[in-house]
C-alpha cells in the first residue's frame, strides 16, 4: 500500500489553517453583520418626535436604533466619593494589585496585574434632547448589559508598596515583588453625549425606552457616534478578513506541496517502472532468462561450468565466461547471442 501523501506535519498546518481560517471567518462575519445592521438602522436623536416615527411604522417597537441624546438621572445620581462635584449615573471602582514576577524562560521580570477588587454601581437614568426640548426623554434599560460600558476615568491613584531589605531577600527567594496598588474610578457623568444603539419601544403609558434588542443583536452604550462605531467594526471585521485569506493561502500552501510531492514520487515511481520493464525486455532480447537459472549459479562460467565469470564481452555487455574459456573460444563472437566481440573487460562483482 502507498504511503499517505502527506507528511503530518502538512496534515497539522493544513488542519490548523483551515480551523483558523474558518473561526477568523466566523469572526470576520459577525463583526460585518453587526455594522451592516448598525448602518441600516435609523439614525435618531431624544428631541426628534419619536412616537410619530414608531406610529408610522404601525408597532410599538423598532428593532433596531441608533439614538443620541444627553445622559441625565432619572432620580437621584451618584456622587464621586474622591470628588464630590462630580455626579454620575454608572460608577465602576477597580483596585489592582502591580507587581513584578520572575520569567524564568525570559530570565526577567516582568509585570503583572490582578485586580483585587471591582464594584459597579449604577442608577436608572434617560437621555435628553441634547437641543434642550423639555419633556422628551428615553429610559435606557440594562445599560450593565451593554458590550462596554461607556465610562470615564475621573481619579487614579498608585499606592507603592514600601520594601525592606528583607523584603527583598524574600522576593528573590519567592520570584514575586509587588509594585503597589492602582485605585481608579470610572463614571458615565451626568451631561455626558451618549450614543445608544438598540430597540426602541413605547410603553403603554406613553413612555420611550431603550432596551437590549430582543434577537440578540448587539446592544451599544458609547460616548462617541454611531459613525466612530461602525469605523471600528468595519476595522475589525478587516483585520480577521486578512486573518481568513492568510490562514486560507497557508491551508493553500500545505495542500499544494503535499500534491507536488505525490506528484514527482508518482512520476518518479513509473520511471523506474519504465526502466525495469525495459531492462527485462532488454535481457529477454538478449537471450537470458528473466529469472536467474535455478539450477545454475549465477556467478559460474557458462562454458567450463567450474570458474567463477570473469569477464564482460563488450559491446553485447554478456557477463558469461572465465578468462581461460575467453580466450579459447574459436571464434571471437559472444557465446550466448553470436554479436561479434570488440573488446572484453574484468566482471566485478560487489
Ligand atoms: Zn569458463
Ligand atoms: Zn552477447
């Protein structure tokens, strides 16, 4: 049986590529998806008379909408606990602990974070014409379920942690020495522009809502526009498209060579096919058996049937006398087809 045509190493890149290429494919998709759907969605603002849009439509729901508006609370909001004239509606606390941990692969430190602890708070808040119109208002619901949360950072602190000399002793005994402790604060801050991209719906009571889309469509809270939104995802949804086509030339690549190697191991397998074939042709014409004579040895002088052959008579090329019989033949022509003998040189025999 052949053996397989490719090498395993082929078989894993080939294998790899293509499962890269097909999750960078999947990636590449999705991310395409969620702008085409962002650049068809209608683009809206808090002051536009949004229940004539939703009446036209003749639903209580659009599935899909961006719209811009001013973040203001719905109640109370929360206050920064670091600077007190500072009111947000979403606050997210973060302590992480720095330190440096020995590599012993790099031979170096290198830095590490962990974060220690993280609260988020928020309450419920709308957004409203950013023109100033009284009275219009959206709720936005579930803002934590939004793919990033749009904050902030209003305070940042270091805190370095102190070392003794057997502190150190000790990190070097351990491979772990903390730098000290990152305190920061993050807030979605009442006044700020907010740009919402999800479904719309109008309560029985009259009231407008923002909500997570019910398909399962990507639900967006940014302090930037719709447009810088979709500039992003279309970047993205380029990057893992080069990420599929190289992937692909690469799958492309290890198919290729294991087909060029099956190839010439192919071709050379019938040239030697050929060669055989015609060297038995070639021994059939010159009157030997295709198999060597049983009963016969095949290093034995034909003639004297005593001495080992020794020479070769040229140009037939029959190897099939002792020196002595050479010699004693009558006439000088080969003893097995008759061809006339130019010249005789030694058999070796390895
Ligand atoms: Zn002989
Ligand atoms: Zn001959």
């Amino acid at each position: 049986m052949d053996a397989l045509p490719i090498t395993p190493g082929e078989l894993l890149c080939l294998g790899s590529s293509l499962a890269f290429s097909g999750l960078f494919y999947y990636l590449h998709r999705r991310k395409a998806k969620v702008a085409a759907k962002i650049q068809e969605a209608p683009k809206l603002q808090v002051g536009d008379d949004l229940r004539a849009v939703l009446s036209a439509t003749g639903t209580s729901c659009l599935q899909y909408v961006a719209i811009e508006g001013v973040v203001q609370p719905d109640e109370a909001a929360l206050t920064s606990p670091y600077h007190k004239e500072l009111q947000g509606v979403i606050e997210r606390l973060v302590l992480k602990e720095h330190r440096l941990v020995w590599n012993s692969l790099a031979r170096s430190w290198v830095d590490s974070e962990r974060v220690v602890l993280e609260q988020v708070h928020s309450v419920p808040f709308v957004l409203t014409s950013p023109g100033g119109k009284a009275g219009a208002k959206v709720s936005v619901e579930s803002p934590l379920r939004a793919v990033e949360l749009p904050l902030e950072t209003v305070y940042e602190r270091f805190q370095q942690t102190a070392h003794g000399f057997k502190d150190l002793l000790s990190h070097y005994l351990s491979g772990e020495k903390p730098k000290g402790f990152l305190e920061t604060e993050e807030m979605l801050l009442v006044g700020s522009s907010l740009t919402g991209i999800g479904e719309l719906a109008l309560h029985p009571d009259g009231s407008l809502h923002l909500q997570p889309p019910a398909d399962g469509a990507g639900y967006f809270l940014r302090l930037s526009d719709w447009q810088s939104l979709l500039a992003e995802l279309e970047s993205t949804s380029s990057f893992w498209k080069w990420a599929t086509l190289l992937c692909g030339l690469a799958a492309a690549a290890a198919l290729l060579r294991a087909l060029c190697r099956a190839y010439w191991s192919r071709r050379l397998k019938q040239e030697k096919e050929q060669e055989r074939r015609a060297f038995e042709d070639l021994r059939l014409h010159k009157g030997l058996a295709a198999e060597p004579d049983e009963e016969l040895p095949a290093s034995i002088c034909v003639i004297c049937l005593s001495n080992p052959r020794q020479c070769v008579l040229l140009p037939c090329g029959h190897a099939c006398c002792c020196f002595r019989c050479f010699q004693a033949l009558p006439r000088r022509t080969c003893p097995i087809c008759r061809s006339p003998i130019d010249r005789v040189v030694p058999l070796y025999l390895v």
